[in-house]
C-alpha cells in the first residue's frame, strides 16, 4: 500500500497550511490587537500620572496666585465705589449773580 503521489499531496498541504494561516491571522489580529494596547496603555499610566501631578502642582500654584490679585482688586474696588458713592465734600463754584460774594455758600 502506497499513499498518494507527492505531485498531488505538495498542492494540498500547501493550500490547507495558508488556510490555516489565514484563519489564524482573522482570529487572533482583535485579541493581540487589543492585548497590545491594553500593554501599552498600562506601561504609559505612570508617567501620565506623575507629569499630571506635577502640572496639577503648577495649576494650583497659579490659581492661588490668581486668587490674591483677585481679592486685592476686589478690595481695590471696594475702595474706589465707597469714594464714588460716599458724600461729596467739593466746593461749589459760585454762579455768576454776584460777583462780590465768591467763597460765600448759596442760599435756597
């Protein structure tokens, strides 16, 4: 008993091998796809983690600084609508119909 000729069983291990191949690549190109992310992902975190730190330390530093010029305008602020709004103390000119009573306050 002798098995095929080689000429006939060369094409067919051929053929059967590339689809093999082929399946492979359809199946498992998703999963190693995703398991490559997902190992480039975990090996980026830290160091995300440590620049975001450290830019948060810079943001707070900043938003204090912020914050004192923004009370200090406010009390700039305060100032000035009290010196706007309070009594007026300013000398009245006086009005042209007498003359000779320059510094003298109105009447009426």
């Amino acid at each position: 008993m002798q098995g095929p000729p080689p000429e006939i069983i060369a094409p067919v291990v051929v053929s059967i091998a590339l689809f093999v191949s082929t399946a492979a690549v359809l199946i498992f190109r998703p999963l190693t796809k995703r398991l490559g992310d997902r190992i480039a992902n975990s090996s980026k975190q830290p160091t995300i983690v440590q620049a975001d730190e450290a830019e948060l330390a810079r943001m707070r530093q900043a938003l204090d600084e912020t914050n004192a010029r923004l009370e200090l305008m406010e009390q700039r602020l305060d100032f000035t609508e009290r010196l706007l709004t309070g009594p007026r103390q300013t000398a009245q000119l006086p009005t042209g119909d007498s003359p000779g009573k320059l510094g003298a306050p109105r009447e009426g």
